[in-house]
C-alpha cells in the first residue's frame, strides 16, 4: 500500500483513478489544481504523485519542479499525465524530475503497472537516497524514516541528529561535537540539550533506538552491535 497524491483537474479521470488506485490497495487523495497539490504534497508527503500536466492554475511540470526543490517533498515519486497533443518532450518531464509519464487516454492496467513499477524502485532504494541500516530505514530526501517497516515521525532536529550519528556510525560523537555540528551553537551552551534530544530520538526509534549508544562521560555512538559499547 502507498499513499498516493492525485492532481487532475478532469474529475472523470480523478473517478478512474481513484477507483482503481484504490481497489490495488492505496491511500488516494484527489485534488484538482496546483496549488491544492502542493499543500497536500507538503502536508501528507504521498509516496507517489500521479500529476497533471494542464492544470487551471497553473502547469504540471512547474509544480513537479516545485516539488523536487522543496526539501520535504524532494523524494516523492512524481509520474506526469499528459493528453494526447499537449506536445511537451518526454525528455523535459525526465529533466524536471519525473519518475515516468503516461500519454491520455491511457489504459488503467498500464497505468497502474507504471504505478508498481516505480512505488518498487522507491521501496528498493533505487533512487540512491534510500539508505538501510538493520531494522532502520532512511529516505533522506523525503525526511522520512523507518523502523522494522512502520515509519516514525521525527522533528527537523532529530531527523538531522540521526542523520549525524548515523553518517558518523561506529565513531564516538562528543556532546559539543554534536552541539556544533546539528544544532550550529557552540558548546557553552548546556550539552543536556543533547542528552534530552537523543533521549526522545531513542523513545521513537523503537526497536531501532540500540542503535544510538551512550558511551558514558564521552557522547554518543551509531553502531549495530550493542556488546561494542566501552
Ligand atoms: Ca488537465
């Protein structure tokens, strides 16, 4: 299952859609103009955006480019829809970032193959940005994260305080090391800061949260195995 963004202005086409994406088992929301696609885009961070190219307010690929500069929907899997003679080149949807394009009218079993299809790369880690670390999952240009498959939900901070660690893994981290690194202050500043923000990250992670070691009167640690700890 996937949660996917529709942004299609015909609403025969949204019913079409709607049915079939949801009847393969997706989370589907429906919108019809660009600027309701961005806020849902932001708001809901979809897997997937199935996108119009001629909106009323505005182009499908201005909103895909939007979509690929914004940081938090930087790694969301965008296939464009087009209509037969809207010429735009195939090439210039790859260039604004598009995952696949599908020309109108399209038959709905392709479309949702296409569908699968690029859903598979995304849960494979093909776009690079994907990382695994055991039980842990990091998509770090959607921000997202996941633990045995359920995702977390993580603040800015935290998500770039795992990211820290994480990139650092095996090497012990200082509490200023971490203060200057992820929160950009230096270390007058309390570094129980530190101690109470690794603390929720560890409650959130869950059965990931072994992973972020204490290594006593030193910092902290990324590491796999727990028994490594000094
Ligand atoms: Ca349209």
């Amino acid at each position: 299952m996937a949660r996917i963004l529709v942004v299609e202005d015909e609403t025969d086409i949204q019913e079409i859609l709607e049915y079939n994406l949801k009847r393969d088992g997706h989370d589907v929301v429906l919108t019809g103009t660009a600027r309701d696609g961005l806020r849902h885009a932001r708001e809901r961070r979809p897997d997937l955006v199935l996108l119009d190219l001629m909106l009323p307010d505005g182009s499908g690929t201005e909103l895909c480019k939007t979509l690929r500069q914004d940081a938090a929907t930087r790694g969301v899997r965008v296939v464009m829809l087009t209509a037969k003679g809207e010429e735009i080149d195939r090439v210039i949807g790859f260039e604004l970032g598009a995952d696949d394009y599908i020309v109108k009218p399209f038959s709905v079993r392709e479309l949702l193959l296409r569908v699968q299809a690029v859903l598979r790369r995304v849960s494979t880690g093909e776009s690079g940005e994907t990382t695994q670390f055991g039980t842990l999952r990091v998509d770090r240009g959607a921000h997202r994260v996941w633990v045995n498959g359920q995702e977390v939900e993580l603040t800015a901070l935290e998500f770039k305080l795992l990211l820290t660690l994480h990139d650092r893994r095996n090497r012990v981290q200082t509490r200023d090391a971490l203060l200057s690194d992820v929160w950009k202050i230096d270390a007058d500043v309390t570094t129980r800061t530190v101690d109470t923000h690794v603390k929720r990250l560890r409650e959130k992670l869950g059965a990931a949260g072994i992973y972020v070691q204490t290594v006593r009167g030193v910092g902290y640690r990324f590491a796999e195995r727990p028994d490594e700890v000094a």
